[in-house]
C-alpha cells in the first residue's frame, strides 16, 4: 500500500465578495434611444486562505456607453472557499485556475444579471466561459513573458 493519502476536493462555501453599480448619467442618459455599446471584461484569482484552503474569485466588469457617457457600469466579485490536498503542483494549477472557477461562474452570472435588472435595464448574460482556454492562454503568455526576461539577463 502507498503511504500517499487520497486527494481532497471539497466546496467549502460560495459566496458574492463584492457587488457594486453606477449609474453616473442618470437619468438623462435613460432617456436615449440609442443602444448601447456593451464591454465585458473577467478576470480570475486565488488566493491561499490556509495550509490546503483556497479563495478563487471571479470578478466581471460590465461597462455599457451610448458614445462616450457611461449608462451604467456593474462590477461584482463571486468568490468561493475550496478545500484542496494531496494534489501534486501539476494538478493544483488545473483545479484552481479551471474547476474551481467553472464551480464559482454561474453564481456569478445569475448576480450580474440580477443586479443589471434591479437598476432597471434588461438583464445582461454573461456568456458561458471556457475556463480551460482561458488557463491555457494565461500559461502561455507567462512562460512567453519568462521567456524573454531569460533573454534580456
């Protein structure tokens, strides 16, 4: 028998970190009839909390503009608290950077789209991520960064 313990993957807790919306324009902005221009912007993040306690965060940025004045702009943070041991370093990367925020992302979604509702616009959804895409290109442009610093020394 390996003396090596089974590996641990556990949801500890999912929660929204942080919410917030502005409307800076309101409310001559609402009474365009223009449609907006939408941006999006996500960004993933992990932190250890504790010896095997991870928060991986979710943050979406939504910014919509009729020209150059902002109709609102909605950031919200969905973080969650995971439970992760006896993983090797080559298998931490892929849970933390690709399962834990596929687990974290629809309660994202749903918040943002009840957020935007409340203020009064039509809900904006948030596309279906591919978090392994997204971990992949982000591996990539580190080793390419590492890369060239190797080259400038």
């Amino acid at each position: 028998m390996a003396d090596q313990q089974d590996p641990i993957f556990q949801i500890q807790r999912v929660y929204l970190k942080e919410a917030s919306l502005e409307q800076p324009n309101s409310p001559a902005i609402l009474l365009e009839q223009q449609q907006p221009a939408v941006d999006i912007q996500l960004s993933v993040d992990a932190q250890p909390v504790t010896d095997g306690i991870f928060e991986v965060a979710v943050t979406a940025t939504v910014t919509t503009k009729i020209g150059d004045k902002t109709v609102f702009l909605v950031e919200a943070k969905q973080a969650g608290i995971f439970e992760i041991r006896n993983l090797s370093q080559e298998q931490m990367g892929p849970i933390i950077g690709i399962a834990c925020p596929q687990i974290v992302y629809p309660y994202l979604r749903g918040n943002v789209a009840d957020l935007v509702q409340r203020a009064g616009f039509p809900q904006v959804h948030l596309a279906e991520i591919n978090f392994q895409a997204m971990y992949e290109q982000q591996q990539a442009a580190a080793a390419q960064a590492a890369d060239a610093s190797t080259v400038l020394q």
